[in-house]
C-alpha cells in the first residue's frame, strides 16, 4: 500500500473542477426555500427572549427600581412572551410560503432524479 499515492489522489481530488450535480442543485433549491424561514425566526426568537429577559429584570428590580419599573418590566415581559409564542406559527407559515414558492422546480428536478 503506496501511502504518497493516496496521499497525492487525495490532494489532487481537492483541485479537479466539481461536476454538477442534479442532487446538488435539489438541495440549494431546498435550502432556498427554507432558508429566509429561518433566519427570521431565529432572528425574531433572539429579540424576542431579550425583550422578555429585560422585561424580567425590570420586574425583579434588577435593573431599574420602584413600583413604576416593575410595571414597567411586566409589561414588556409579557410583550416578549407573546413575542416568543407566535414565532412558531411565524414560522410555519414563511416555511409554507417559502416551499410553495419552489415547489414546482423542486418536484420537476426530483421526477428527473428518480426517472420517472
């Protein structure tokens, strides 16, 4: 077993031009439609839970102080919580649109994948 060769093959595989690929292509057009989902809902989920944590802290007097600050941190805890709640339904709902928008172009690419 000749160790430089595979070495060497292994090396020179990183450097030969990539074919493309109908699988490939299947899984940008899966990730296109996925992706805007996604990132919205971390995005959003992120904010939200920063919102209810400042809300929080507010309320427990961490930051902020007297009876007009703990008011205050409960309603923007509750603002964050509901924030946090509809972020699932969000989600769905830009996943739906987002596949419908790519639905025929992935179907047509899958039917050419498996021959049909």
């Amino acid at each position: 077993m000749n160790t430089d060769k595979i070495l060497a093959e292994s090396i020179a595989k990183d450097y030969v031009p990539k074919e493309s690929s109908k699988i490939k292509a299947l899984k940008k057009l899966d990730n296109r439609a996925k992706l805007p989902a996604t990132i919205f809902t971390y995005s959003w989920g992120i904010v939200s839970a920063l919102v209810f944590g400042t809300g929080m802290c507010l309320a427990m007097q961490v930051i902020g102080g007297g009876m007009t600050g703990m008011i205050l941190g409960i309603v923007i805890g509750i603002v964050g919580l509901m924030g946090c709640g509809v972020n699932y339904p969000i989600y769905k709902k830009l996943l739906k649109k987002g596949k419908s928008k790519y639905a025929y172009e992935i179907i047509e690419l899958a039917r050419q994948i498996s021959g049909q």
